[in-house]
C-alpha cells in the first residue's frame, strides 16, 4: 500500500525527468542513423522526433551560394534560402502520377497508433503523424520539407532563447553590477543629497541598459530572425504553389481523361484515370498535412518563446535582486537601495516590455495569406463536378444505347 502511494505522489516528477531524459537521448546526433530510422524507430509509440540533421546538411549548396554574412550573423544563426526541389506542372507526366498515385496509399492506408505514449508533448505525437503520412521514413519529396522546417523552427528558437536567456539577462546585470561596484566613487556634481547621487548613477544604468537591450534586440536578433523568416516565407510560397499547380493539371487531365480513349482501350482507360485523380487527390491531402505541420512548428515557436520570456524576466530579476543583496551587505544606505530598486524596476519593466514583442515581431513577417493554402483549392467542388460529370456521360450514354 505505501508502495504505491509513494509511486503515486512521485509519478508527476518521475514523468517530468522522463520527458526530458528523452529529449536528451533525442537530440544527440548518432551518426549510425539517418532521419528515416529515427522516424521508423518511434513508428510503434506513436510518437518520437525527427533526427536532428544539421543545417549544413540540409542547405549545403545554399550555404555556398549565400554565406551568412555581418555583424548580427555572428550573434544570431542566419539560414539562406532553401532550394525547391518540388517538381513543376509543366513536368508532370502520367508515369508521375502513378507514382504520386502510390504513395497516397501510404497514407490512405496508415495504420497510426490510437493509444500513443504518454511521456511525450503532444506536438511530438502530431510531428510524428505528419511526417510518416508525408513519407518522412520513404524518403520522399516531402522529407527536405519536412527537414527545413524542421530546421528553422529550431534556429529560430536558438535565436530567441539566446537573446532572452543570454544577451538580455546579462546586459542588465553586468551595467547594474558595474554600476554598484563604481558607487562608493561617483560624485555627481550639482547633487548633495545621497538619494539624487544614486538614483542619478542607477537611473544612468537603467538607461544605459535598456539601450543596449533594445539595440540587441532591434538590430542583430530582429534583422535575422527576419530574414529567416522571409527565407522560409519564400520557400514555402514557393512549394505551396508548385503543389497547387500540380493539382490543378492533375485535376483537369482526370476530368478529360476519356476524351482521347476509345473502347478497346478501356484497361488502360480506368489505370489513367485512377492515376490522375489519386494523383490529385494527393497533392490537395499534402497541401493540408504541410500546413498542418508548419502549424505545428509555428505553435512549437510560440510556445517556446513565451517560455524564454518567462525565464529570462525571472533571471533578470534573480540577478538584479543578488546584485541588490550584495549592496545591502557592503553596506549601502537606504536611500541607495531605494534608488537602486526603483531603476533596476524600471529596466525589468522596459526591457522586457520590447522582449514581449518577438512574437508578433516574427509572426509579422510571414505572408500566409499569399499561401496557395488547401481552403482555396476548392477540393469538394472538384470531387463533386467530377463525380458528377462521370455519372452524367453514364446515364447519357445509357439512355442513347436504350433508344437505339
């Protein structure tokens, strides 16, 4: 009995180090595997991550044509365009189709888990889902998809958590620290009053430090993680409308596939038309499980970054309080503590005011309402004008037999 009571009272704690002891074992890189056993590996769980490839394995020829280049991609990691691999309408063929046709079978007949783990955050479930009915461990087209996005979710959250858990914690405690070591010698002329010499020493700081906050914030971490942004923004615009003009040929070849076919030619009539119209039945079902997996990345990225800001305002203020601890021992006076508060106060305040705004700051960037997205391609009116035109060349046919 107090056996398991006592697994009950610490079963909260042993699944909080659980999940992140496999995140640990996840995000080490074992050279043995590649993306496709780490995705088949966790298949049986229902969850599990993406390998974590580096960027210079995904963006390789990228990263030659266009090196990070200026001050703010030494602070920051910048990403270059990635190269579209998507194939263009003009190339495809009838031998394509029956591929495309294919692999929509992987995932018409994906046999997904319904109970998976529960030591998992629930986008992993989600993440693994999308990418195995994407084909992530076939190594389809849709796997460097999969990778860049991958890939710049994870850049860009390294950016954000170095600004707010590094650069911006750190700034403010090394001008306030400064600030406090320099006090027993500032004389300020003009003031006499102990209380005036302080708050004009750490109302010096404070500014100095939201300065160099916002400067961090507006100049290098912006410039980058915009750019990244407009580099994905461009990628998949680009990938959404390749697919969208896949579907629509693949669309209207499936609607018109008779028009050159004759009777004796009717076995190879029903395997053209089955093609086409799996085909593009196909490219509308990627379109909606790539949005679905930039959701995902998006949610991940919001999410991550509110969690950054939290910690990072709570160790701006531990940081801030010690350097107030150290002052109150060496013995300052009240009045210089009181200045000292109201202007470390201040900074908290200011500074992670701006932080606040990286969100809506990247979010801004992205033009998904220029997307070729999976509501505007009109797939139930497609099925539906198709189905119906097939059901009235039978009946027009039948009808002209009867009266013959």
């Amino acid at each position: 009995m107090s056996s398991n009571l006592g697994r009950l009272a610490t079963g909260p704690f042993r699944a909080f180090f659980k999940i992140f002891r496999r995140g640990a074992r996840v995000g080490v890189k074992n050279g043995g595997r590649n993306g496709a056993s780490a995705a088949g590996a966790a298949a049986k769980s229902g969850a599990g991550a993406l390998a974590k490839v580096a960027a210079a394995d995904i963006l390789d020829n990228e990263y030659r044509e266009e090196p990070p280049s200026g001050i703010e991609a030494a602070m920051f990691k910048q990403l270059p365009r990635p190269r579209l691999t998507e194939k263009a309408a003009s190339d495809l063929t009838l031998e394509q189709a029956d591929n495309y046709a294919e692999q929509s079978k992987r995932f018409y007949n994906f046999n997904f888990t319904l109970f998976p783990r529960g030591d998992f955050f629930y986008e992993e479930i989600e993440e693994h889902y999308l990418a195995s009915a994407l084909g992530y461990d076939a190594d389809s087209i849709d796997k460097r998809f999969i990778d860049v996005s991958t890939l710049f979710r994870r850049t860009l959250n390294d950016n954000t958590r170095a600004l707010m858990l590094g650069w911006a914690p750190v700034i403010g405690l090394a001008v306030f620290a400064a600030a406090s070591y320099w006090a027993p010698r500032f004389q300020a002329p003009g003031l006499e009053n102990q209380f005036a010499q302080s708050g004009a020493l750490y109302g010096a700081a404070a500014a100095i430090a939201m300065f160099l906050a916002f400067l961090v914030y507006s100049w290098p971490y912006k410039v980058v993680q915009q750019r990244n942004l407009l580099n994905l923004d461009n990628y998949v615009t680009s990938k959404f409308a390749r697919i969208n003009n896949n579907f629509q040929v693949a669309k209207r070849r499936a609607l018109n596939v008779e028009r050159d076919k004759r009777m004796a030619e009717r076995d190879a009539l029903r395997d053209e038309a089955g093609s086409w119209t799996l085909a593009y039945h196909w490219f509308a079902t990627r379109l909606f499980l790539c949005e679905t997996m930039l959701r995902n990345k998006f949610y991940q990225m919001r999410r991550n970054t509110t969690l950054y800001w939290v910690s990072g305002l709570f160790f701006s203020i531990l940081g801030l309080a010690g350097v107030g601890a150290w002052l109150a021992v060496s013995g300052a006076t009240t009045p210089a503590l009181t200045a000292y508060s109201v202007s470390a106060f201040a900074y908290v305040v200011a500074t992670w005011a701006i932080m606040a705004r990286a969100t809506g700051m990247m979010f801004s960037v992205l033009e998904s309402n220029e997307w070729s997205r999976f509501y505007v391609i009109d797939l139930d009116k497609t099925i539906r004008d198709h189905v119906g035109e097939d059901k009235l060349q039978i009946v027009t046919f039948r009808d002209r037999n009867r009266f013959e």
